[in-house]
C-alpha cells in the first residue's frame, strides 16, 4: 500500500478510538467535565499527563530546532524536563492538597480577590491562546503532507475533531483519550527512532547510537560536525548563543512548564495528594522515553538530509523531496543556474529552503522507511498536537466558565448552565485557536516557547509565594502579575514582531532573546510582588492559616475539597 493509503488507515483507526473514548467518557457533571470526577488512577493519569505535556513542541518540532540549532537546540531539552521536575515536586502536590480545579481558582481564593482570580484568567487566556496556536500549526503541517490539503484545511479538520471530543468529553473524555494517544506518539517516534539508528549505527537503542560509529568508522557526531564545517555552518556540537540567552531560555521554559496551567489542573483528577506525587513519577518516566531520544533523531535526520540532498542533480533528488516540496514547507531555487542543489550557511548563495517542522515527519522518508512507519509517524503527530490542543482548550473553557461566570458574573448558576457555559467558551476557542494556527507567528516550538515565557512571568511568582509565603498578600500579587506579564508582552512585540520598528539581535537587552525574556519577566513579577506587599497589611488571618495547612507534609489522605 501506498503511504497515503496508510496514513487514512492509521489515522483514521486512530481518531475512531478517540472519538469512540469521548463518547464512552462523556462528562455528566461539572466536576466530570473540569477534573474528570477526581477518580483516575495515577498510572492513568501519568500517560495522559505525559500526552498532554508532550505537544506538536515536542514531537513534531523539537527535533527540527536541534537538528538545526544543534548544541543551542539543547535549550528545549533542559529546560522543558527540568521544569516537569520542578512542577512535579515543588508546585503539584500542594496545588493538589489545596483542592482547587484551576489556577486562577487557587490565586482567587488564596489571594482573596476577584481581581487576582480575573487577572489570572488574563494570563491563563494569554498562555493558553499561544501554545494552542503551536498545536494547530502542527495539526497543518501534518494534514498538508500526508492528506494532500492545503495547511489552512488541515487546521480546520483538526479544530472539527478537537471540537467533538473536548466539547463532548470535559476533561473525563479528554483523559482517557490521552492515555491512548500517549500509546499512539511513542510509538510513532520510536519505532523509526531504533529502525534509523539500526540502519546507521548498527544498535537498536537510540540514545547509544547517538554516541556510536557509523558504516565507515566514524563517529556520528564527527561525521556531522564535518559535514556542516564543509557546509559553512557551525559544528553542530558547538553552540551560537550567549550563556546568559542559554540560561534565560533555558529558566523561562522550566518555570514556565511549572506555571503551566493545563498540565497542572491533570493533577486534579486523581483522588489523593499521595496520587498526585505518583502521577508526576510516572509522567516523568513517559516523558523521558522521548525527550532521550530525541537528540539522536535530531543527528540522524541531520545526516541524512544533508547527505541525500546537498550538491545532488534536481532531476535526481529522492522522492521524499517531491512529496513535501508540494507543500511549500521545502523548496529549490537554483540561483547560480547548474541544477544542482547547493545547501550552504551563506544565504545569499543556499539554494535550499527546509521547514524545521517537517524534520521529525519527514525523517523516515528520507531514510527510506516502510510506508506503514511513514504513516504512524503521521498518526503519532497528530496525537500529539490533538492532546495539547485538548487540554488548553479545557483550559479555556474552565477559565471562562467557571472562574469569570460562575465565580464572579453569575454565582447562582446551575450547574447543567455551567456545562453548557463551559462547552460554549470550548467552541469559541477552537475557532479562535484554529484561527492563529493559520497565522502562526514562528515555528511550532518558537510559538511554544512564547507561550512558557508568558506562563513565567505572570503566574511561576503567585503560585511559589502563594505556597511559600504567608505574607503575600493579593496588592503584591495582583501587581507582580501585572508587571510580569505586560513587561514580557511588550518585549516580545518589540523583538519578535518588530511592533515598534524594526530590531535586531544586537538589539536584544542584555543579549536576552524573546524566548528567554520570560525569565526577566519573573524576577520583575517576583519584586514588584514583594515590594508593593510591604506596603499593604497581611493576609487574613485565615488565609496564612490556610497556606500553614497547604504546607503540613502529612498529605497522603484525601484532598480537602473547597
């Protein structure tokens, strides 16, 4: 069979069992719907947490940044795991023991004041609206090779099935059905991880064959390093960034994975504070099956790429080439007239355009797979973008309907009137996510890495001071929040869409890129917070006896329900 045949196979079998799940598990109630009935188990809820974490980002383009970025892609791969750990052991059990569904819940109630629960919402709308943005562009990108649609389809067929089973489901449909679409991407990003490193390096295991010899006896990272070298492009194991742009990415993507709202409310659905630490073990274990693998894949695909394509005859490029340059995302221009393809660092005379989103679905192609892995890579992808895209979009709809409706606009409402509040905020956000997948800004995990930047700056400084600190009182909070938030917002248009004229990265304050300047914005949160708090009277009495209590380290039992 053909590969397209395949992949209507694959994805088609795919999307009946999520589609199949959401029906099975559709949410009843309001506690269905925002933390599934708080009854999944930890091994469950690990893999859907692990699903939900790993995205379009991870999946389809972390491995095209490293492949491209070589030892500057690392960034992606430290600062994303360490920040999973850093939420899994510092921040979830705690949120979990205090018992709420959302972030903006907790800050409103742990603050005290319907204005630090709206500007939470502010922020989880802002962080939320831009890493769906990244889903549904790899959703496009996904659809435009593999089902031969245009991009701008391929995201309108992703919103329609978001759309069904998120809106149907609540997060008890969209539970279940990211366990089995964590079963789905890694099998889909494994199988032609050890099928490549056989075919290169002669081991089964990924990560060994990243540091092993190929055919000719060379190491794999010195066959890189020499190619790009040859190229004109820096080694590949040598880095181009600043330490100080390494280190401000690198902490804007662990706090902002920390501050990450739809991965925190996963560890609302399990039934004990003892639960939530087991989910974050066994998440961190799922998560690490890719995140290890994804360095070597990112070599192989490097490799090949260059070796299948550099000063090759148009005529003669392989059939991968032509299958993805009719979505535009790879391209030809021979501007010296010879008919070969001359792939070089200097831009004036490189001949060659590659999208760095295609990379990971592209890289059994170029290595001359079976059609049927070809086709579950695409299935894998899908899986991974549709469970991110899932979960924000729970978010969302959780943000407006339970914490700006039912909270503040309309307290007496029933709750069958705040499902239906919920799935209607649902509906909205699919066309206004589908919309941004159309128009990203930047490449998926560019798009993603402004979405942790924001998560670090507004909402990392209230959550921590809000465990840790009886102090803090909702001033400082709702100021800290504030501050970081616009300062970050305002830094990113200036530098990333040249809003206020044209920039550079000479430009850059302190060498910082917009990726990295979330971490700027939450130091300024985290001051602002505690300055403007000394200038107001503490927290009320009851609410420093509530943050003793969240501390009390005696949370193995059932969560206190508020």
């Amino acid at each position: 069979m053909d590969i397209q045949i395949w992949t209507y196979l694959l994805v088609g079998i795919s999307f009946a069992l999520y589609i199949g799940i959401a029906i099975w598990s559709r949410a009843g109630s309001t506690k269905e719907f925002y933390v599934a009935g708080g009854g999944v188990s930890p091994l469950a809820n690990g893999m859907a947490t692990a699903a939900d974490w790993m995205s379009a980002a991870s999946f389809i383009s972390m491995a095209g940044l490293i492949s491209f970025m070589g030892y500057d892609g690392s960034v992606f791969l430290m600062g994303w795991t360490g920040g999973y750990v850093l939420l899994a052991l510092l921040l979830a059990p705690y949120l979990r023991k205090f018992g709420k569904f959302t972030v903006p819940d907790f800050i409103g109630d742990r603050y005290y004041s319907n204005t630090a629960r709206t500007v939470a919402v502010i922020c989880a709308l802002f962080v939320s609206f831009t890493y769906v943005a990244g889903q549904m562009r790899g959703v496009g990108v996904v659809f435009s090779r593999f089902l031969e649609v245009d991009v701008e389809m391929g995201v309108v067929i992703g919103m329609v099935i978001v759309f069904f089973y998120a809106v149907l489901g609540g997060m008890k449909g969209i539970t279940y059905t990211q366990v089995a679409q964590y079963c789905v991407l890694i099998f889909a990003f494994m199988v032609p991880a050890i099928f490549i490193s056989l075919q290169m390096t002669g081991n089964p295991i990924p990560m060994l064959g990243f540091g092993s010899t190929l055919e000719d006896g060379t190491y794999l990272l010195d066959k890189l390093d020499g190619l790009h070298e040859e190229l004109g492009f820096a080694a590949y194991t040598s880095g181009s960034k600043s330490m100080m742009d390494v280190f401000a990415i690198t902490a804007a993507l662990m706090v902002g994975t920390a501050g990450l709202p739809h991965v925190i409310v996963r560890f609302f659905t399990v039934p004990k504070v003892k639960d939530a630490r087991l989910t974050g073990g066994y998440a961190l274990i799922f998560i690490a099956i890719l995140y290890t693998s994804a360095p070597a894949v990112s070599a192989f695909a490097r490799t090949n790429l260059i070796q299948t394509v550099s000063n090759v005859e148009y005529s003669a490029l392989p059939t991968w080439f032509s299958n993805w340059e009719k979505t535009g995302l790879v391209g030809f221009e021979d501007k010296n007239g010879d008919g070969k393809v001359q792939y070089l660092a200097d831009p004036e005379k490189n001949e060659l355009h590659v999208d760095r989103d295609i990379i990971t679905l592209a890289n059994p192609e170029i290595a001359e797979l079976p059609n049927w892995v070809i086709a579950l890579v695409a299935a894998g992808s899908l899986a991974a973008a549709l469970s991110t895209a899932a979960g924000l979009l729970l978010v969302i709809s959780t943000s407006v309907a339970h914490d700006l409706f039912k909270k503040q606009i309309k307290p007496d409402i029933s709750e069958k009137g705040e499902l239906i509040a919920a799935r209607v905020a649902a509906a909205v956000a699919v066309v206004v996510a589908g919309y941004f997948g159309i128009n990203p800004p930047d490449y998926v995990a560019a798009v993603v890495a402004l979405a942790f930047g924001l998560a670090a700056a507004s909402f990392f400084p209230a959550i921590i001071m809000g465990i840790f600190s009886k102090r803090m009182n909702k001033e400082g909070a709702i100021a800290g929040m504030i501050s970081g938030l616009v300062t970050t917002i305002l830094y990113i248009l200036a530098f990333k869409f040249n809003t206020f004229g044209e920039t550079t990265k000479e430009d850059w304050i302190f060498g910082i890129s917009p990726e990295g300047f979330g971490t700027v914005g939450m130091l300024i949160n985290f001051v602002v917070s505690i300055v403007v708090s000394q200038m107001f009277p503490a927290p009320p009495q009851d609410v420093q006896d509530l943050v003793e209590d969240i501390r009390i380290p005696r949370g193995a039992g059932t969560a206190v329900e508020h």
